[in-house]
C-alpha cells in the first residue's frame, strides 16, 4: 500500500544524496586538490555518477538487491534491466514506496561510493583507468556487498549487523578500498617532500556544507518512511557531525596551536560517517558521544599516512575507513531497541553478542573490499595503465587528460596567450590585414 | 635618473605610495611577489599537519625618479615602511639610462 508522504520524502532524500556527491563531495574534494587538478577532481565525481547510473538500471540493482541466489552472496540478474520494479512497492525492502523509489534511492548510494575512493589517488590517475576503475568496483564491490548487507537474502543481514544507513556498505568499503589504491597507484611525485596543500578551501568548505546537508537525505531518508525512526536519524546525524566538529576543532586547538576551518569541516564529515550506521538505532547522547569521539579519532587518522608513507591524497582512510569502523562498532555498542524496536540493542543495553556481529560485518566488509579491490587495480593498470604519466601528472591532469584549465588569468596579458587554434582556421580570411583594411 | 625598487610589506603599501606622492612621484607600478629574507616564512595547518611556507607575500614598488629626489624617496619609503620586525623589506636604487613617454615620444627627465 503507497503511502504518498514516505514515497515523497524518499524522492526528495535521493535527490539529497545525488547532492552529496556531485556538487557535494566534487566540492569537498575540488578545493582540497592543488589548482592544476581540480576540474579533474570535480569530474570524476560527476563521471562516476554518470557510469554508476547506469549500470544500476541495467544489472546493478538486479545484483544487489535482486532475488538471493543462495548463500546471501549475490542477487541475480532476474532483475536486470530493472525487469519487474516498478511503481508497486515490494515489500521485502519498503511496502509504502514504488519499488522504483527505493531503486533510486539505492541508485545514489551506490554512486557516491566509488566517488568518495577517488580522494585517495587523486591527482595521479589517468581518466580512462579511473573510469574503468570506477565501473569494475561497482560492479564487484559494491554491488555484492550491498547485497550481503541489506538486501533480504543477504548473510550479514541475516546475522542481524545493525547498518542503518551504510557504515560499511559505504564508507568501510570506501575507506578500505581507498587504502588498497593509495598502496598500489603510489605517490604522487614529489610527496612528501612538497607540500601539496588544498587550493581553495571555500570550496571545500562549500562541499562539507552540501554533504551534510545532504546527509540528512542519506541517514533519515533510510527509513524508508517519513516516520519517527526518520526524525531520529536527522537529530542523531545533527548532533553527531556538530559533535565531531568540535571534538576535531578543539583537539586541534590543543595539539596544534589553532583551530582551523578544514579541521572543523572534517570534523563535521567523520561525525557524519560514523552516525551513518548508528543513525537509527541510537540517541541523541550516544550520537554526541559517538561524534565527539569520531572527530578526535579521525585527526589521528590523518596522521597514519605520514606515519606509514602511504599518499592518502585527501584522507579517505582518515576519515571514511576509520569512521567507518568506528560507526560500525559504536552500533554495536549504543543501540537500542527503545529508540527503534526494529533494530537490536548494543553492549551498553545489555547486549555484547551485538558488538560480536558488528565485528564480523566490519571484517567482512575488509575481506571484500581489500582483495578485489587490489585484483581490479591490477586488471586496470594491466589494460589502460592506472597513472597519468610523469609529464602528465606534474602539469596537471586538468590539462593532461581533459585539455582544460579551472581558471583563467584575470590580467588583460592573460588573453594573448590564448590561440584559438581549431576556430583560427575557419575564420582565417577575416583576421588578414587586409580583410580589418577593408 | 634612478630606479629605486622597493620590496615592503603588503601591509605598508598605501602608506608608502603617499609618501612617495608626498615628495613628488608622479607615477609608480606595484606587484605582488613572495620571497624571502631574514623573516623566515610562516607556519600553516592542514588537517593537523604543519607545513612551513618558505615564501612569504611581500608587495614590490618600482617608481623612476630624477637623481635629485632620490634621496627623500628613500628616507620616504624607509620611515612609511618601517614597523622593526624583522621583514620589513628592502631598497635598491640602480641607474636608469633612458626614459620615454610613449604618447609623446618625450625622452629623459621629463618623460617621468
């Protein structure tokens, strides 16, 4: 039976987590790039929209969350091409909206989370490996793990792990996977040795804003109904993203000497990955507990990379991987049945086999995630080659790979460089000296 | 004529070109360089890493003068620029050997 109010507001929370993404995340991660990549950056979260898109209408939903073939491992392809989902909602997943209302909303979830990946070798990869990158691991990846998780016949859904919005569907499997590729692709040329700092960080900021903005679609839209258990999700996802910005703010304060605006706006995503999980399930008190603790630790997260030498370009292991597992075993201990009596209660309600089941679905979130993960890069680097080439990478990959440059000199000078050489044949005659005589 | 080049901060800009107006210069040209000297550059924080920044933002004040002004150019750009921190910046004076209005082809000091 459709219920008009939860059909609109799933609609209306799929066109807040396509925001996260493309100008959200693109934002996030375009400020944080040097100037000579940034429309690079910005493109790939649009193209992996774009090529997620569409293979979720083709196979990827059908994979997904398609009739279980077996084991929970894998939907089938009785799906495919979105054969059989239409506007009469189905019950094993949301029995008020059209089934091509949760279809959608699913569609966004899995095209930011290849998206949130490309933080980690940016500025490096060619656009053709990370286009096939991009596909390959939705396909893999995402579209099993997804399955396992939330699908009706999946194992890990089945076991009962609590992952009310994507913890580790989404940012564990993006945080690992980042990992694996910062590992493979190497380092930019020239880390750590020069400084590569984020060129404009209002951009940045800008992108942090749309995320959590977005994210109220992400997490509350994850009910599935405009209900109560979607008014608690929005306060927790609040609560938590300003908890974590200031647990980041003030640690930095402390260690550093200054709080700073990119600090805070990390601060605010970590929290947000970490309720994304927990949304759900728990309180107000635990989500401040929960953000605080996310923002601390994920200041530290950043660290890891200069520790161990690995090229984390903008810290998706930092943020999204730790969070990630941060948020899927704060689950296991803040849930709650009294807030939602359709999820399960956590080791501080008496409940330690919860924790147990977190675990196990962060675990197998990384024995996914991590080997295929490695074998895709392998089989991109071995067909289209992963990394932009020396020359490529040192001017650019806006101008490398996309023959493009973000911003153009505001000095009058600035034009005279500028030959327009393709139009310059065409209009030839009229730019003779003779022709401006006549 | 000489040339002086100024490099100040970019703080004491406006105070140096009304000086320099003051004594009599009737036209300069200002840009905006980074460098360094004693005053070493400046910390910045990235999400908690800290970067030390070698080049730090300076303005440099180019203006062409008759060899008779240049001494209370300089004594005006030191006294407009100066704060006593280290980073105050620099003046050199080297000799110009020709000047030409382009308008109307005017050479020599009355071409300033």
């Amino acid at each position: 039976m459709i219920d008009k109010g939860d059909t609109a507001w799933v609609m209306v929370c799929s066109a807040l987590v396509l925001m996260m993404t493309i100008p959200g995340l693109a934002l996030f991660y375009g400020g944080m790039v040097r100037q000579k990549n940034v429309l690079a950056t910005l493109l790939q979260s649009l193209a992996v929209l774009c090529v997620v898109s569409i293979q979720w209408v083709l196979f990827g939903y059908s994979l997904a969350f398609g009739p279980d073939k077996g084991l929970g491992i894998i939907g089938g392809l009785d799906w495919i091409g979105l054969r059989g989902v239409g506007p009469a909602p189905y019950a094993g997943y949301a029995a008020t909206i059209p089934h091509t209302v949760f279809m959608l909303f699913q569609m966004m979830f899995a095209a930011i989370t290849p998206a949130l990946i490309a933080g980690a070798f940016a500025e490096r990869m060619k656009f053709s490996a990370f286009l096939l990158f991009s596909l390959l691991w939705a396909v893999l990846v995402y579209d099993p793990l997804a399955h396992w998780v939330w699908s009706e016949g999946g194992f890990l859904h089945k076991l009962g792990a609590l992952d009310f919005a994507g913890g580790t569907v989404v940012h564990l499997s993006s945080g690992t996977s980042a990992l694996v590729c910062a590992l493979v692709i190497g380092r930019r040329k020239g880390y750590p040795r020069t400084p590569m700092l984020p060129h404009n960080l209002p951009m940045t900021i800008m992108g942090a804003g749309l995320l959590w903005f977005g994210w109220f679609g992400f997490n509350a839209g994850s009910a599935l109904e405009a209900s109560g258990i979607a008014a608690n999700a929005f306060l927790t996802t609040n609560t938590a993203a300003a908890s974590a910005a200031m647990g980041w703010m003030l640690i930095e304060w402390k260690l550093r000497g200054k709080p700073t605006a990119l600090g805070t706006a990390s601060g605010a995503v970590a929290g947000l990955v970490a309720i994304t999980p927990a949304c759900g399930y728990v309180g107000p008190m635990a989500a401040i507990l929960i953000g605080f603790a996310a923002g601390i630790l994920c200041f530290g997260g950043c660290h890891l990379k200069t520790k161990f030498g690995y090229d984390d370009a903008l810290d998706v292991v930092g943020v999204h991987g730790l969070g990630g597992t941060f948020g899927a075993i704060a689950t296991g201990l803040f849930a709650w049945k009294a807030i939602n009596a359709g999820g399960g209660d956590g080791l501080f309600h008496g409940n330690a086999a919860q924790l147990g089941t977190q675990a196990i679905a962060v675990v197998a979130t990384i024995a996914l995630s991590a080997p295929l993960t490695y074998g895709i890069l392998k089989l991109v680097d071995a067909t289209v080659g992963l990394r932009a080439s020396e020359e490529d990478e040192v001017n650019g990959l806006d101008l490398s790979q996309h023959s493009e440059n973000a911003y153009q000199s505001g000095s009058s000078m600035g034009e005279h460089r500028v030959a327009m050489v393709s139009e310059a044949k065409a209009v030839e005659p009229v730019l003779t000296s003779e022709a401006i005589a006549r | 004529m000489k040339k002086i080049e100024a490099i100040v901060r970019p703080s004491r800009v406006d105070e140096v070109k009304e000086a320099l107006a003051s004594v009599g210069a009737s036209g300069m040209t200002v840009t905006e360089v980074k460098g360094f000297g004693r005053q070493k550059g400046h910390k910045e924080l990235y999400r908690g890493a800290e970067y030390v920044v070698d080049f730090v933002p300076k303005a440099r004040i180019e203006v062409v003068l008759t060899d008779e002004m240049v001494p209370q150019a300089v004594e005006a750009i030191v006294r407009a620029a100066r704060t006593g921190k280290v980073g105050d910046g620099k003046i050199f004076v080297t000799p110009v050997e020709e000047a030409v209005r382009v308008r109307t082809g005017e050479r020599g000091d009355v071409a300033l």
